[in-house]
C-alpha cells in the first residue's frame, strides 16, 4: 500500500519521528513550566529563557567548536535567565507576570542585539549539530534531544512525585502557609524548582541550536515558547499530560509540514492555530478542565 | 502595581486645595523611581554596548545616534510623535485593564486584528472622507472591543485567567492576520503579503505634510482624556476601579462584576484596536521623496512588538493616562531613534529592547531601585496588591 507514492509505514513513521521533532522544545518548554508553576511561580518566560538558550548554544558552539559545551552553555544561560526570574519574583515580589514579560523583552533584545553586533556580516557556522540517530533500514533519523526529552518527562513524572524534594514543590505550590508551617524554606524551595525549570527551558534552546540547528536567527524560537505554555495547561500542569499535548500540538505541525511535502495543500495558519484554540476550549472549560497549582502565581 | 485611587473618596473631589509645594513635592516622589528606573537602564544599555564594542566613543556615538534620530531635526521629532501614538493606544488599553485588576497581555494582536479591520474598511470601499475615515477606525475599534471582549467573558464566566487566554488569542489574531494576507485579503498585484491600498477617503489628514506627521497623535491625547474620564467621571468606571481595587467589596455593594470585567476587557481591546487603525490609516508607507504622501496598507509584520511594550508603557506610565502619554512619547523616541544610531554606527537598533525590557525590570521593581540607589521606602506605602492572585480564581 502506498500513501503519496511511498510506503504507508514509512510515511508513517515519517510522520512519527516530525511529530518528535517539532514536539521536542514544546514538551522542553512544558516541563520547564511545570518545574516553575508546581512550586507556585508562573513561568510565561519560556519563550524568552529558550531562545537566550538557543543563542547561548550558538555562540558557545562557534566559540569552543564543542557543541557538548554548547549545551552546557545553553543550560547555564537558561538557569541565568531563570534566576533573573526568581530574584524578580520570589525575592522582589515583583508580580510573576511582569517579570516573565521582563525576560522576554529582554531575551528578544539581547539575543537580537547580540547577534546583529557579532554575526550579522557573517554568521559562522558551528561545527553541527547533536548526533541525530538513523533507524535503520530507512533514511528517517531521530534527533537527539527529542529522546533526552521523552527521558525527562518520566524523570519529571517520578522527581515531582516521588522524591521528597517533588512533594515540597507540591506542598510550596499548592499551600505555601501550610508549608512553610512544617518547616519547609517556601523561597528556597521555589528557587530551586526555577532553576529546574531554566534547565530545561535552556535544554529547550538547546534543541534548536546545536540540538537540530547549526545556526541561530533572531527570534527562531517564533512562539514555541508559548505552545509550550499551552501545552502545560492542556496537560494539566503535569509532566505527561503536558507531553501529550506537545505531541498531539507537534502532530498537527507535522501533519501540517509532511502533507505539504506530500502535495497537499493545507493552509499553514489554519493549522498553526489549532493549539492555541484547544487550550482556549479547556481553559473555559468546554473540554475537560484545566486546574492549576492552588498558590500558582502568588508571591510568598 | 498602581492601586487606584481609595475607594472612601472615589470620584469627588479633595475637600481643599493642596498647596503647590505640597503638590510638587508628591510629583517628585511620583517621579523619582521612574525616572531612577529609566536611568538606570540606559546606564545598563550603555554597558552592553561598551561590553560588546569595546569602545566607548562607540556608546557615545549610538546614544548620539538615538537622539539625533528622536529629537535632532523636525522630522525626527515627526517620527517620534508618529511611533509614540499607537504606544499612547495600547498603553492606555493596557492601563484601563490594570485599573479592573485585569492583565491585558492581548494589546500585541488586539492590535493587529484592529490594523486589519480598519485596513478592510479603508481598501474594501468607496465612501466620501467624512464617512470613510470614521468608519475605517470604527472598525478597528470593534474589531479590538469584540477581541478584547472574549478574554473578559471567559474571565468573568469561567474563571480562565485573562493572561492565559489574552496570549493563546495574541497568537490565533497573529495567524488569522496571516492567514488573511496569504488569501482572501492580499493585493493581488504584490508579491508581498499586504493587503490593497487604502482609498484617500480613509486616510488620517495630515498634520505637516512635510514630515508624513499624520493626526493620530491628537486623537491618542483625545483618548487619553476620554479613558481619564470615564474612569474618574462616570458611574462605569467608578465601578471598574473599585472592582480592580476590592472585588469583594464591589461585590458586596451590589456592583455587577461579570460587565465590569467584560466591559473593561472589551474597552481595553478595543484602545488597542484603535492603535492599531490609526496606525493603518495614519502612517506613510512607501514616501519616495520628503513631500510624498505615500501609501496606506497592511503588511504582515504591522506593528509588531507594540503591544507587549506597551505593558512597560503602562506599568512606566503608572496607568495613569497623563503618565502613560509621557512613557509613550519615551518609547517613541527610542523606536524613532534605533533606525538613526543602526544608520550611524551599525549598533544594531535591537539595543532598544533591551533598554525597554530593563526600564519595565526596574519600574516593576521598586524596591530594587531603592535598594540601588539607597532612596527610604515612602511610608504610607503598604504591601503592593499582586495582579496574577493565582491562575483559576472565578471573579
């Protein structure tokens, strides 16, 4: 059986491993929210922390020529953008939705900034990308990072629920009062869920450049910070909830992108504007409903 | 955050005149964190700029630059008040959520989907001017209201929180804009993705000619003084202010939440709608030559950035309609300035949002200024009221 003059599996899994693709910063950026918002602080700053990762990763790979250290980096301006937030939002009490506002501003000026002060005249390529992995028998490779990313969201599942460290970002998101009662650091255990949550967002980055990408472009991020955002609320403020719905949102982009390939016309916006309607369906509560952490977004 | 006003003594006025000193005095308290805060992030900018060049006539140079191009010559200052009217629309949008308690982060496609209203009105017919211009910025404003509205009644009926659902809408106005240009609404004789040019009938009239100086910026200090108004003057937003300030009060007094939140989302978007349409019918596109009139459309990218600035312009401004003119015609001058110092010294005009995001830092950051500079707290100030008291709670 053939489907668009190949065989149906192998369009099949074509379609499986582009869905991976474009769902891997979604799910990235989604545990990053759920790092943050469990613990009590809402993370809009996704966006902002993944493409300061996503920079990050660039210059450090066209600097060392080691895209490992370019990780690394993107993981460290992730944690640096996060701490911004913390020091904003936990130590200043600045309103949660202000300071996420801040570091977006600010993470589109600087990386643009940046970029058009080093690279603009030439724009070096860095040495590559992270291994992708083939499957064999196929010319179909899966990246790197969107297997780290499957990894992460079991880990999240099992950190955030099982460790008594997961269980006090729960008690600090939910009751911080009652926390704080029996002893647990509220601040300390809310700076320490949004430095989880700079990691992965900076991993998030990271997927872009070196993870898929050789080469930055200012803005590439292009709002996957906030399907993300979406993506964590359509799941429910939890780690597999939220990767379902990066993959159901990366199987409409892919489906979008594949059937283009394939001939098909599909109008992209169309399709681009299919995770923003579904969150908005469960946020009014037509679909299920969507109930975050009790004390999400209030300063303790 | 700006608490409005106490509510014992809302809309009347104060038993006796304060004396002038008095009243200097508490405008240099007003004044001193944002002004502290601006400062403060022009110094940082500074610092990118010498980190990055290492030099620092090349600081000198690019902050000469910005203010060649904001205020150097008419035609900067022209630019200036151009780039600043549609920051006065959607930091009032905004400022008149803040006032409601409400977080309008839709003013970014608040104003798009105004724009392209206005911009469908202004292409699709021929009327004579003192109907099409109207008409044209009408539907910018509905366009902006109903958008706008949709986030105040999920709030008020289900409980979702207008940040979440005013983003999710930013990016569905985004690609709607798009997905118009790309069919239904694009000029078939570009191969740009715009819309058609506009009839004369429903252009802005022009306030200098010369430097493509368009009457927006009049209709924007109009609209400050009408939100000014209603919020101070009229029944409506004596109880949108007391909503935003005390919800279980206004409850308790009998006020209808569920219109006061709707009707201060649907207001809100539809200032930002108005941005967005004056900026359509108002801005020269294409000017060949200093006297050229020039061209009125569409394009995909209008406007962008607009609305997520304009929170700093509000939060800068303090929600108050005077201040946020003055914290508009500041991010004026700094879009106006950018193409000038990029033109001048290659300092990429991006250094602008940079500047912008730490002006917002600082100003939401009151105590950090304090801390920076060593200035006392004042002391009636109690504990500032958080806007996001969590993401669910029903109004």
């Amino acid at each position: 059986m053939t489907l668009c003059g190949q065989p149906i599996l192998l369009v099949l899994l074509n379609l499986l491993v582009t869905t991976l693709s474009f769902a891997t910063p979604i799910t990235l950026g989604a545990l990053s929210g759920v790092a943050c918002e469990r613990a009590g602080v809402v993370n809009i700053a996704i966006e902002g922390m993944m493409l300061c990762g996503a920079f990050a990763g660039y210059w450090a790979a066209v600097t060392t020529h080691n895209i490992w250290l370019a990780v690394g980096m993107a993981l460290i301006v992730g944690v640096l953008m996060a701490l911004l937030h913390g020091l904003l939002s936990i130590t200043y009490r600045v309103d949660q939705i202000i300071s996420g506002t801040v570091i977006n501003i600010l993470g589109f000026g600087i990386t643009g900034y940046l970029y058009g002060q080093w690279y603009t005249a030439q724009a070096p390529e860095s040495p590559g990308t992270l291994p992708i992995i083939g499957i064999p028998g196929t010319q179909v490779s899966l990246q790197f990072l969107s297997i780290v990313a499957i990894l992460l969201v079991g880990v999240a599942h099992l950190v955030l629920n099982y460790t008594p460290w997961g269980l006090r970002v729960q008690a600090v998101g939910e009751h911080p009062q009652a926390a704080d009662t029996v002893g647990i650091n509220v601040r300390g255990v809310r700076y320490g869920a949004i430095v989880v949550g700079g990691l992965l967002a900076g991993l998030g980055g990271a997927s872009y450049v070196p993870g898929y990408l050789p080469v930055f472009t200012p803005g590439m991020t292009a709002g996957y910070g906030f399907i993300a955002l979406a993506a964590m609320i359509f799941g429910k403020w939890r780690p597999f909830g939220a990767w379902a719905a990066a993959l159901f949102f990366g199987l409409t982009l892919a489906l979008q992108n594949n059937m283009q390939s394939c001939g098909v016309q599909i109008s992209p916006q169309i399709v681009g504007m299919f995770p923003y309607v579904a969150t908005l369906l469960v946020l009014a509560g037509f679909v299920g409903r969507s109930t975050p952490p009790a004390a999400d977004g209030v300063p303790y | 955050m700006n608490a409005p006003a106490p509510v014992a003594a809302p809309a009347g006025r104060p038993a006796a005149r304060p004396s002038l000193g008095a009243l200097a005095r508490r405008l240099g308290r007003e004044l001193l964190i944002p002004a502290l805060s601006i400062l403060t992030a022009f110094l940082l900018g500074a610092g990118v700029i010498w980190l990055t060049t290492g030099s620092l006539p090349a600081v000198v140079g690019a902050y000469g630059g910005l203010l060649q191009g904001a205020l150097g010559s008419p035609q900067a200052i022209a630019n200036t008040l151009i780039k600043a009217t549609p920051y006065i629309f959607a930091g009032l949008a905004v400022a008149l959520a803040f006032k409601c308690g409400l977080f309008n982060i839709g003013a970014e496609g608040q104003v798009a989907l105004g724009g392209l209203c206005a911009a469908f009105v202004g292409y699709n017919f021929q009327l004579p001017g003192f109907l099409h211009l109207p008409l044209a910025l009408a539907a910018g404003l509905l366009g902006g209201f109903l958008w706008g509205a949709v986030p105040g009644f999920l709030k008020a009926r289900t409980g979702a929180h207008e940040v979440i659902t005013t983003i999710m809408m930013n990016y569905l106005a985004l690609q709607f804009v798009a997905l118009m240009l790309s069919g239904p609404m694009k000029d078939k004789h570009s191969v740009a993705a715009q819309t058609p040019h506009l009839a004369v009938t429903a252009w802005l009239p022009m306030l200098v000619p010369t430097l493509q100086l368009h009457s927006g910026v009049l209709l924007a200090a109009a609209a400050a003084g009408a939100v000014w108004w209603f919020l101070y003057r009229t029944t409506w937003g004596f109880e949108i202010r007391t909503t935003g300030a005390n919800p279980a009060a206004a409850r308790y007094a009998g006020m209808p939440i569920v219109r006061n939140v709707v009707l201060a989302m649907a207001l809100s978007g539809g200032l930002a709608g108005l941005a967005g349409a004056v900026d359509v019918t108002g801005v020269a596109l294409n000017v060949a030559s200093p006297g050229d009139l020039g061209d009125r459309y569409f394009g995909l990218g209008f406007s962008s950035g607009y609305g997520f600035d304009s929170i700093a312009v509000a939060l800068l401004g303090r929600s108050n309609p005077l201040g946020v003119i003055a914290a508009a015609l500041l991010f004026g001058a700094l879009r106006a300035g950018a193409t000038q110092m990029q033109f001048n010294t290659q300092v990429p005009g991006e250094i602008i949002s940079v500047i912008q995001g730490l002006i917002l830092l600082f100003v939401a950051a009151p105590a950090l200024v304090r801390r920076l500079y060593r200035v006392r707290a004042p002391v009636a100030s109690g504990p500032q009221p958080a806007l996001t008291s969590g993401w669910g709670e029903k109004v």
